[in-house]
C-alpha cells in the first residue's frame, strides 16, 4: 500500500487563477492562497506520486531542480491547514519533520520557489 499524499476534497471549492490557486474551506469559512509552487504539489498529491515523484514532476514544469525537502515544506504547510487526506501512514511520516532543518536544506538559491500559502478568515454574514 502505498503512503503518497492526496488533497481532501470534501467541503472545499477550488478555484485556480493563472498559476495560483484559491482554496475555500467550507467548514471553517478560511479560504487559502497557494503559490505556483504549493498549487503544484497540491495538483499532484492525488495519492499516485511519492514525495521523490512530486518533486521530479515539478522540476519538469518549473525549469530548475526541486530538491524533496522543497516538497515536505510545501506539504507540510498543507497538512498543517488541513488540506490533505488524513492518513496514519503518511502522518507518521511528518514526525521527524522540521520545518526549520527543511528551510535550511532548501537554501537561499530556492527562496524565490518557496512554497507559500496565506490564508483569509472570511467574515461572518450578517
């Protein structure tokens, strides 16, 4: 069985915009702003492609090297929004993550593809 990442998609619409994408989480009125690149990882994670896939797929569209730890950032940065399937395996897997050892490993070179996502609190109606 394999352990790949998959985005959820209850309760979410997804609207892409150029190389962005704008993700509305219904069950918590948030919506989210992806970059090019965390919109990358977030087309790719259908739960085919590992994290060693994802990245090679990514250097193909991006035209520069996209080292794994580029990917466990913009994944994690998913996860911690709640974006991804829950599953165990893949879970265990972000515990002996750190973000800051993975910025680190990226290095300055790919500060211009760093994975970014803002997220919008949406006011309630009145």
């Amino acid at each position: 069985m394999k352990n790949n990442p998959k985005t959820r998609q209850s309760n979410l619409v997804v609207q892409e915009s150029g190389s962005e994408i704008l993700i509305y989480d219904l069950n918590i009125n948030k919506a989210f702003c992806l970059n090019e690149t965390s919109a990358l990882v977030w087309q790719l994670c259908d739960g085919n492609y590992s994290i060693s896939e994802i990245g090679s797929s990514m250097s193909d569209k991006l035209k520069m090297p996209i080292s794994d730890e580029l990917v466990w950032l913009a994944l994690h940065g998913l996860h911690r929004d709640n974006l991804l399937e829950k599953d165990a395996k893949f879970e265990a897997q972000f515990a002996g993550f750190s973000r800051r050892e993975a910025i680190k490993k990226v290095g300055l070179a790919s500060m211009a593809v760093l994975p970014l996502i803002s997220s919008v609190i949406a006011p309630s109606a009145v």
